[in-house]
C-alpha cells in the first residue's frame, strides 16, 4: 500500500489559531473530518493522525514547533516513514496569491516562506509538492512593513464568511492529490 503524508503549516498555541498564516492547520484538520483520520498521536514534534483515503495509506500532520523550525518534524516524520518526495504535500498559506485561490505546485524555492525555508534546509531538497493557499498581501504605502502584521493577524470579516468553503475546497485538493496525482490535481484546481 502506497504511503503519503501531508503536513499542514502553522504555529502552535491558542494565540495563533485564527491567524492567516495558521490556514496549513485548518486545512489538515478540515481533511481530518473528512477522511475521518483522528489526529491523536503525538509525534515528531507535531500532531498526527494515520487513515486511508482510497486505498492509500495516509499521515496528516501539523508540526508543533514554530513555523520556522517546522522542517525538522516534517524531516523526521519522512525519515521515519520512509515517504519519497513524490508522496510528500505540504499545506501553507501564500501571500503572492490573491485571497481563496489554491494552487499546487512541484518544487521550487520558498518565496521567503520561513516553514518552507525550514523544511527544504531539513529534507537537503524542494522537489516536494506544494499546496499553496492564497492570503493575498496588504497593498499601498509600507505594504512591504506590514507584511508580518499581516499573516500573524486574524481573517478579516470578508474573510472569515468564506474561509469555510475554501478550506474544504483545499480539503479537496488534498483528496485529488493523494487519489489522482499532482497533474490531474493541478489541472482541476490551478484554474483562476
């Protein structure tokens, strides 16, 4: 039986839980449900859970360290279950996409994304598959200032009345990923 595991993004603590940069963990929870996989083990510094989606064997998992030294539990729980790069996703929020749009992507560089910095230093390797999750970033005057501000703060109201459907929409692309592959995932979900 084929093994993947997918990892959720975010910081650990009440504090952090509505924050735009915590949307990695909401999305693994929202899969959680789904797939009915109980994230009830602690391991590797994080939280997760083993199910089945289809006939594959699943971990969802939420590293429990700060975002950036996340890729050291992500590293372990690939050593440990021995995954390929192939059958590796990870779940982050992204500020170069506009709010809502999903995209997934194979590899590339961390855009400055202190938990993909992390994990690709950790693993020696990028060639792993990305689930980004737009958070669009602030615009005008000191945008560039105010990025920190932004994903360490809450979804706006706007915000907050969709963010239900998009994560389960993500929830969704982590299903295709895992059943159909990066391509035919890519091909349904990277539409603007």
């Amino acid at each position: 039986m084929a093994t993947k595991l997918i990892c959720g993004l975010g910081n650990p603590g009440a504090e952090y839980e509505g924050h735009r940069h915590n949307v990695g963990f909401r999305v693994i929870d929202a899969a959680a449900e789904r797939f009915e996989i109980k994230l009830d083990r602690r391991k590797f510094e994080g939280r997760i859970g083993q199910g089945e989606i289809g006939k594959l064997r699943v971990f969802l998992f939420e590293p429990q360290a700060f975002m950036n030294a996340s890729g050291a539990a992500v590293a372990a729980a690939v050593r440990f279950y021995k995954i390929d790069a192939a059958d590796l996703l990870v779940v982050h929020d992204e500020l170069d996409l506009p709010f809502g749009r999903l995209q997934l992507k194979l590899g590339g560089g961390a855009g400055g994304h202190n938990g993909l910095i992390s994990i690709i230093e950790c693993l020696g390797r990028e060639d792993f598959a990305r689930l980004r999750f737009g958070i669009g970033k602030p615009e005008g005057p000191g945008a560039k200032e105010r990025v920190v501000s932004h994903v360490l703060s809450d979804f706006n109201r706007e915000e907050q009345a969709a963010l239900e459907e998009l994560v389960g929409r993500a929830a969704d692309a982590v299903d295709a990923w895992s059943r159909d592959g990066l391509a035919s995932a890519m091909n349904r979900f990277n539409r603007r």
